[in-house]
C-alpha cells in the first residue's frame, strides 16, 4: 500500500493543491481568507470571552486563560471532526473519480488528512502568534503537542475510514455520525473545565477517548503542564486498534464500494 501511495504521489499532492485552490476560486481575496477567518474567530473568541463577558477559568488568574482554554479546545476538535467527517463522506463525493479512473483508493483519505492537517497548522499557527504577543507562549512544553496531535490524527483517520466504508453500504451511518458527533462535542470538556463537574460524570468521561486528548493540549496551552503520558497510552491503543481496523474493512470492501457506488 505504501509503494502504491508513492507511485501516485503526484496525483495525491496534485488532488490537495487543486482543493486548496477551490476554496477561493472566484474570491477577490483568494487565500487570504485562509488567514482572515481563523483570524477572526480567534479575535472574538479572546474579545468577547476576556473582555466583554469577563469569563474566568476557575484556577487561573490570567484574563486570557479561559479564551486560550476555549481556542484550545475547539482547534483540536475541529481537526477531529473535521478528519472524521470528510473521511465518512470522501467515498461517496468522489464516486465518479472511483468508477472511472484506476488508483490506489487509499489516496482519498490521505488527502482528507494532509488538507485537514494543513488548515489546522494555518489556524493553530496564528494562535500561537497571538500567545508569544499576549506573553502566554508556555515555552518547550508546546511542542509536547505534537505526539498528541498525531494519536489525535490516527484516532480520528481510523474512525473516519470505518465510517466512510460503512457509509458506503448503509447511508444512514452518515447521518447518525451527525448526531453522535453533536453530543460528543458537549460531552468533551471543550467550553467547559472538567473540573466542575461532579465526580460521576467525571467517571462516566473517563471512557470518552477525547477527553485526554483535549484536556491535555489545554493544560499544555494554559498552564504550561506536561501531559501525563501514561495517561495517553490507553487512547493509543485504541487509535491503532480503531485505525487497523478500519484498514482491514476498507482493504477487504474497496472492491464492492466501487460496484456499490
């Protein structure tokens, strides 16, 4: 499969670049809209909860923490979601491409993933410009965020894949996700500090695999903390679990998705 994915490297690299330019196609501002618009969501969200709202984050003096808190949290959701969700859909969308063109069909989700990826590091990029101007930059263990990422990404590929296979046969699979994935959101401790809640649902957390990944890329932004990695090993193995899986359904299915679409 890998030598496959490097043969079509090209078509790949090629597929990515056109995507990004589609986005803008036909805009005054073109890529710039790339920069403006987590710009801007980063401005409201450090302005109205800082400022306006006055929001605090129990523990934390600073006036920014729970505007880095919130940032923190929604920018890593957003990769998984977004990853998930085009990954559940990529099959369906390029049906066309599948029936008429001969390529490894792994390459569609590699896209999806390099895209989401690289839309990340443009928004999580100019956050990060704005904690070494505000002086909330917390040094070396910023860069602890990158193993954390990365699980967040197998984890998030893995699921999207199974999704996106047994899409494929069952539309309604999508359409739950939807679902699931609203109350997944609130049910992760994104907008709110897991530390106020009561001890059973503290319990009742403890099995959603998301939780140690957001609360630790929070805890490494606003308070400067180290992930406690072994902590991280049990979502790990799910994610390698969870992406293995979704391999193997995707390797012995691409043949009746294609027939299927």
């Amino acid at each position: 499969m890998l030598k496959s994915l490097w043969s079509y490297r090209g078509f790949i690299t090629g597929s990515i670049k056109r995507e990004f330019q589609a986005k803008y196609h036909n805009s005054i501002l073109g890529a710039a809209w790339t920069l403006l618009n987590p710009l801007a969501m980063i401005i409201v969200y450090t302005v109205i909860f800082s400022q306006v709202m006055q929001a605090k984050l129990p523990g934390a003096a600073n006036i920014f923490a729970y505007s880095i808190y919130l940032c923190a949290g929604i920018l890593t959701w957003g990769l998984f979601a977004e990853i998930v969700v085009r990954a559940q859909n990529t099959f369906l969308e390029h049906a066309n491409i599948l029936k008429k063109l001969n390529f490894p069909r792994f390459c569609l989700p590699i896209i999806v993933v390099v895209n989401a990826l690289l839309n990340f590091l443009i928004i999580f990029g100019l956050f990060s410009i704005f904690l070494l101007i505000s002086g909330n930059f917390p040094g070396i263990v910023y860069f602890a965020l990158i193993p954390i990422i990365f699980i967040l990404t197998i984890f998030a590929i893995g699921l999207g894949i199974t999704l996106g296979v047994l899409n494929v046969f069952f539309r309604d699979v999508g359409q739950f996700f939807s679902i699931v994935l609203q109350f997944w959101f609130w049910l992760t401790p994104i907008v709110y500090p897991i530390n106020i809640l009561p001890e059973a649902a503290k319990i009742l957390l403890a099995y959603n695999p998301m939780v140690i990944l957001i609360t630790s890329c929070q805890n490494i932004l606003v308070s400067g903390q180290w992930p406690q990695w072994q902590n991280l090993i049990p979502v790990t193995l799910v994610a390698l679990v969870l992406c293995s899986f979704g391999l193997r359904l995707f390797r012995k299915h691409v043949g009746d998705m294609v027939d299927e679409l």
